[in-house]
DNA sequence: CTTGGAAAGTCAACAAGGCTGACGTAAATT
DNA sequence: AATTTACGTCAGCCTTGTTGACTTTCCAAG
C-alpha cells in the first residue's frame, strides 16, 4: 500500500482507491466545517454568513456580482445573508464611485472580530492537519483539490490565491 | 515555493498558506458534489439520498443506527430519505435475524444502477484528479483529509477503509 | 414472566438556506 | 431615448437539517 510513483501508475487508480478518496472527502468536509458552525450555532449565523464573510475579508471592496459568482448562489440568497450582515453592522456596503450601480463590501471592526474568531478555529483544525500530514502531503493536498475543482472555480481559486 | 520538507517547516504553516488550503477544501468541494447533484436534479432525490445510497452500497447489510453515525443526522432526517429509496424500490429493509429491532439495508437491483450512475461521474472527476496531480499528490491528499476528520469520523472512515 | 430500555418508525412543527419568478430603481451604455 | 446592468426585494417553494413526543417491537435482566 506503498502508493508509489512511476510504474504502479494504474494500481493507485483502482475504483476501491478512487472510493476511498471520495470518502475521505466526505468525512474530512465535515471536520472543516464543523468549529464555525458549533461557534455559529447560538448567533443568529449559519455556514452561509460564514462564507459570506470570509470572501469579503479575503477581497475587501469586493462587489456584490463578484460574491455572487464565487459563492455560486442566486443573488435572493446571498442577500438574504448580506442583509443580516449589515444590519448587524459587521458588513459595511458601499456605493461605487466608478460604477454607482456596485456595491463594495468591507468588514466593520466588529465583522473582522467574527472572522477572527471563526478563521482562528478553522486554520487551527487546518494548521493541525498539515502538520500531522507533513509539507509533501500538504502540496499533494492542494494539488489534487485544485485539479478537482470546476475551471470557474479554478479561476476565482487562483485569482484568490494571487492577490493573498 | 518548493514546499520542501525539512528546515521550512514554519513556511507553508503561514496563515496564508493556511486560508488557500482552507479555501482550496471550499471549491474542490463544489466540484465534487457537482455531478451528482446534476444527475439527481431531476429525479425526487438529493445529495442526502446519494449519501444513504453510496453508504448502504459500501457496508451492504448495514444497520439504520450504524448509518445514522455515519452519516451524523438525525433518525428522522434519515429515515425520511431512507423511506423514499425503500418505496421507490432503490433500497431493502430487512429485519435482522440475530436481533429482529435492527434493520439491515441493501441495494436492490434498481438502486445499484443509481449508484453506479452516481458514483461513474463523481469517480471519473477523482480519477481525473488523481491523475492529473500524481500518485504522490494523492497519497497527501489523502493524508491531509484523514488528519483533518474528528475521531470518531476517522474511525468510521478507516474501517470502511479496511472492510473495502 | 414481567419489565426496562434499546432500536426503529412516525407525526408535527420549525429553521436554514437553496431555488424561481416577478418587479422596481438607479446608473451606465448604446 | 432606449436598453442593459447591478442591485434590492417580495412571495412562494423545496430539500434537508433540527426538536419533541409518541408507538411498536423486541432483547435481556430481574
């Protein structure tokens, strides 16, 4: 079960393998998940505002159509959970001044505590896995999501990745 | 950006670094759900039966409490999704025989043509992956997720490993 | 043999977070 | 001036999760 390169190039693709990468995705994705969402549990926040959250943190000044396109959601959705934000004063949204139809997005001071908080347990979990998996296994990680990724996703995905 | 191992074992630790793993787990994540969800779109199902149906094809004979902790939903959320399968004639309940309260659930003939549907598109995105990223990548891809699942998933995920 | 508790199933009610469709407004573009 | 774009919003629906209460079935211990 060595999983070595070069010549067993056919044993590592067997169904049972591929099976097994499948539901190590499924069981690793709950474990991500799971500390925002117990520290989101009790406020009025779910996993939506969650994402919401950190993509504004990650591209500060974002518009409204460039977190549509990111998160995949209809805008109905997204507002749904903005709307909260802001009204609770953790999303400041502001009207462009090259297009005034846009609308940037900041986090407040208070919106950066909260991300603060939910990113700080989430890396911890992260920050955990790739120390027990080692560098290699972290650049393989990353290797196989990306290729796994749909090339939209990709794109913002590197586009991301970049500007960080 | 060699990711090497050794003496840079505080560079790829970065919160940086952390937050493009954190968000490389957000977008693969789409992409992996995505085909499935397609093929269900359209039939009375959802991602939640795909679940019960990859699960019950996995461990045939397997119990409903055992795929309630696997799945880590409630008996009711469960057992709305396992009815449907069972009218529609995707899944067999059978009274178990040693003790007759446990159910033990199989794959008809119908539901392993779903999930053979199923998982040929979800496997052949992870067999692309695979491929594309290296037999190396893949056993780090398949170290980091296993050290970022909670214990009692990893239990889960490891006998299931065995048993496949 | 009775009884306590576990396993399973079911009903009802609710919430989060997706979706579609329709509509309105302001601003940019043509 | 007309059209398109970006955004917001209302209404209604679906899936999938939740709690709580209750019943039936059955094993096992007293």
């Amino acid at each position: 079960m060595a999983d070595a390169p070069g010549g067993e190039g056919l044993l590592f693709l067997t169904d049972e393998q591929v099976r097994k990468g499948i539901e190590a995705m499924f069981f690793a994705y709950r474990g991500f998940t799971a500390d925002p969402d117990r520290i989101l549990d009790g406020m009025n926040y779910g996993r939506a505002h969650h994402r919401a959250i950190h993509f504004v943190h990650r591209s500060p000044g974002t518009t409204v159509s460039n977190l549509l396109s990111i998160l995949g959601v209809t805008k109905q959705s997204l507002n749904r959970v903005l709307r909260s934000l802001i009204e609770d004063g953790l999303v400041r949204s502001e009207k462009g001044k090259a297009d005034a139809r846009e609308r940037h997005l900041y986090l407040t001071e208070k919106g950066q505590m909260l991300e603060r908080e939910l990113s700080d347990a989430q890396r911890a979990r992260m920050r955990a896995a790739y120390r027990a998996a080692g560098p290699v296994a972290v650049t393989g990680f990353r290797q196989v999501l990306e290729a796994m990724m749909d090339p939209d996703m990709r794109r913002h995905y590197t586009r991301l990745k970049e500007g960080g």
